[in-house]
C-alpha cells in the first residue's frame, strides 16, 4: 500500500504543479482510486499529503486543486526570496565541483532548448529550472530549508509561467543561472545569494505582468 500511495502521490504532484488540472478542480478518490488500480485508502491518503504541500485544499466539501490568490504569490514570492539567497550561499559555499557540474548541466540543457525553441522546448525548460533549483537546496546541506522551499520552487503558478516568456526573458533567466554557477565555480557565497536575489525579484516582477494570462494556459478539466 505505501508503494502504491507514494506513485499516486507522486504521479498526481506531478500533474498539480504542472498544471494538469485547473485551479478549483474536484479530486475525486473514486475516479482516481480506479485510474491508479488501487482502493481509495492510498488515494486518500496522497491527497492528504498533496493538501499538506498546499498544492490541494479541504475545506470540508472535498478535496480541490489549490486556487492562487495575489497574496498567496506575494507571500510565497517573498519566503522564497528570503530563504533561497540563504540556501545558495551555503550551496556555493559548500558544493565544489560536483555542484558546478550539475549547474553547468542544467544550464546547456536550457541554452539549448531556447536556441532550438520547438514544441517540446517549454516543457524541457520547466523542469531543467526546478532542477537547477533544486539542486542548490540539495546543496545546502540543510533538511529544514530544503523542506521548506521545495514546494515553494514548485508552485504551479510559477511553472505555468514559463508558457508566457518570451524569448528575451527567457535567455535573462538562463543568464541569472550561468551567473550563480560561476558563483559557485569561484565558491564566492555572497555573489551567490546575491544573484539568487535578482533571479527571484526579476522572477516574481514576470509572474505579476503575465498573472493577467495565465488562465488561458492549456490545461485538462477532467481526468
């Protein structure tokens, strides 16, 4: 039953934060209990841990994909830019090689989907970013931040923005990336924390001007 549990949980994350579903949508336990082919025990209890990351809500009648108000943005926008800086100081302090190889990684795989810029190309650079991201709070060396941010770098909202850059923006993202990985390369934290900084303040200026749009983002209304 765990392992069960844990592929539903992880399988409809996946589907949350990409946004599969709209905001506001009914997740049903029956429906997903026989998609998954397991009873609803295991699905209850995915949803549960879905409702925990904030990604779902209960507010009695059912559980429901998380809806994202301004203040939501704001606030998570700004834990982010509180912590994440802290985290890439401690990451690029502490990484070495290994960590500069996985930047470095992840930064050619996203030059290289901008260039190619075909219909695959979205998809590759949304989860190169959240790698990237990732990756520094793996670094960092700290289970307490990592379990905070990591759900935060994953809002669905943010994902699905990336649908809406354009090609400039999306090339001063990928700069902000090569210019912490050279932070990380020199180990120099501060540079680090800084850049992460402006990454995320010039991140959340984005989300705010596209927010307008993003419901006409393609999404699936029902399973």
């Amino acid at each position: 039953m765990g392992r069960g549990q844990d592929r539903a949980y992880g399988v409809l994350r996946q589907r949350l934060v990409g946004g599969h579903y709209r905001p506001g949508f009914h997740l049903r336990e029956e429906p997903l209990a026989q998609e998954f082919g397991l009873s609803r025990t295991p699905i209850r209890a995915a949803l549960k841990r879905l409702v925990e990351d904030g990604l779902a809500t209960d507010a009695g009648h059912g559980i429901h994909v998380a809806e994202w108000s301004e203040a939501d943005i704001e606030e998570t926008f700004r834990l982010r830019m509180l912590l994440e800086p802290h985290a890439t100081e401690l990451a690029v302090q502490r990484g070495g090689g290994a960590l500069v190889e996985h930047l470095e990684s992840c930064n050619c795989i996203m030059a290289d989907a901008i260039a190619k810029n075909d219909d695959d190309a979205i998809g590759i650079i949304q989860e190169v970013n959240r790698k990237f991201h990732h990756t520094l709070i793996i670094f960092a060396g700290s289970p307490r931040l990592r379990s905070i941010l990591e759900t935060m770098i994953d809002m669905p909202v943010v994902v699905r923005s990336f649908f809406l850059y354009s090609y400039e923006e999306l090339n001063q993202s990928l700069h902000h990336h090569r210019d912490i990985a050279f932070a990380a390369r020199i180990r120099d934290g501060e540079l680090g924390r800084r850049a992460m900084q402006l990454h995320l303040r010039m991140s959340y200026a984005r989300v705010l001007q596209h927010r307008g749009s993003r419901d006409r983002l393609p999404v699936l209304d029902s399973l």
